[in-house]
C-alpha cells in the first residue's frame, strides 16, 4: 500500500539523518508527527504509528497516491537527503 511505502521510506530517511515531524507547506496536516494530531490540534481521523529511533512517530494515512510519494520526496528533500538514493522494490504479496 502506499501506506507502506511511506512507512519504509520514512524508515529508510531515519538512517541518513533525524527524522522530525513534516508536513509541507502548504498543508495544515501533518504527514509525520508525535502526536496524532495535525497542526490546527485536529486528531488525525487515520493513522499508522510508528517506531523511529525509540520514538513514537504517527504517519497521517489519509493521503491519495501521489500526495504519498509528493511528502515523501519533500521530506527527504528537507532532510537533505538525495532522492536518488531512494530504491523502490516491488514484490507480490501472498
């Protein structure tokens, strides 16, 4: 899911530099944060908590494909992080 592919990613750009919480911009809601609430203190309605380093980190679910993949490569972006070095594997699933 693209869910998921969040959630490696964000993984993935906890390994190269200190992952805080993101939202761009333009956006009230927060994709990553450590609470589940948007910026406005809004609860978010779908989540995915995570583990980031011993800290728990909600991952706003509610996001159309490209909104995903747009987020992710502006948060790697302002985590200085080339996108290039971002490797997606696709593999069926049982």
């Amino acid at each position: 899911s693209w869910v998921d592919l969040s959630i490696e990613t964000i993984q993935y750009l906890s390994r190269q530099a200190l992952v805080t919480p993101f939202r761009s911009k333009k956006s009230k809601r927060f994709f990553l944060n450590t609470s589940p609430t948007h910026a406005n203190g809004e609860p978010m309605d779908v989540y995915k908590s995570m583990d980031i380093n011993g800290r728990t980190f909600y991952l706003y679910a509610k996001w159309s494909a490209s909104d995903h993949i747009r987020n992710c490569i502006n948060m790697a972006k302002s985590l200085q992080v080339d996108i290039s070095t971002i490797r997606v594997k696709l593999r069926e699933q049982a």
